[in-house]
C-alpha cells in the first residue's frame, strides 16, 4: 500500500512538472520562436533562399550578396567568417575554387523551418553540389538563418558542412 502511495506520488509529480515545461513553453514560444511560422513570412524567406541559390548559380556576385544581411556570417571547416558589407570580394575569389572542383551548379535538396519569430527564422538546408554533365559532387546538410532588417528578408548566418 505504501509502495503504491509513494509510486502515485512519483507519478503526479512527473505529471505536474511535466504540465509546468508544456505551460511554460507555450507562454514564452511567441517571443522566443516557435516551430509555427506566418505564411507570408514562410513565402518571403523561401523567395529569398531561391534568389540566393539562382544567384549563386548564376555567378552573379553582386545578387547573390543582395541576399545576404550584413555584417554576413559563415561557419565551414571550422572557421567563422565574417563579411561586413557587399562587394568586398570578387567573383573568381569566390566561385573559382567551386569551379576547379568541376562545380557547376547546386540545388536545394530541402529547407525546413524549424523555428521562427517575426524578425528571424532558422532553416534546416541540405543542398547538393553539381558538375555540369549532371554528376553530384557532394550533399551538405547546412542551418541558414535569415533575418528581417530594414523591412527586408535576408541570410545573416549559415553554418555548413561544405568544405
């Protein structure tokens, strides 16, 4: 009877805190992020992760940053970089070691939000790299972050297992 007693109490008790994390994550999910995003919002940041990959497949240099918020950072091979504004770079610097590679273009394989506020979402990426008689390269699984700055949607973070 006492076993049963402490083992019901256990039980409730798990129960309570387990109903104070549930309470406590919906009451703070709205100003934190939340897995829920507007669909507006959801149409905006995809337009811009499809610019950003047109652009970039493009070697269109001067675009593809037009996606970027700045400052702009990137996490790869264990370094972050940083980008403080457009046109610091050139577009061999750029895509010349992509093309030596035999790199011709990439696509997205998927992007999933996976939190998002009103100003900033996180987006699950995998995207695969492509020569250009249509053999794959490499698939990288990568965490974009896009941010609403000035009105305008744009990449400020990405963090990538691409070389």
């Amino acid at each position: 009877m006492k076993r049963d007693l402490y083992a019901g109490s256990l039980l409730m008790g798990s129960l309570l805190s387990l109903c104070f994390v549930i309470t406590a994550f919906s009451i703070f999910q709205d100003t934190q992020g939340s897995h829920q995003i507007d669909p507006k919002t959801k149409t905006e940041v995809l337009q811009v992760l499809d610019q950003y990959l047109e652009t970039f497949n493009a070697k269109d240099l001067k675009a593809w940053e037009s996606t970027y918020q700045f400052p702009h950072y990137r996490l790869a091979s264990g370094k972050m970089s940083v980008l403080e504004n457009a046109g610091l770079r050139d577009s061999v610097q750029v895509f010349g070691t992509l093309q030596k590679q035999g790199w011709h273009h990439s696509i997205w394989n998927h992007r999933n939000i996976v939190h998002a506020s009103e100003d900033k979402v996180h987006v699950d990426t995998q995207f695969t790299r492509y020569r250009a008689d249509g053999s794959k390269i490499g698939s990288y699984e990568s965490l974009y972050v896009l941010t609403k700055e000035n009105g305008r949607w744009g990449v400020k973070l990405r963090s990538s297992y691409a070389e």
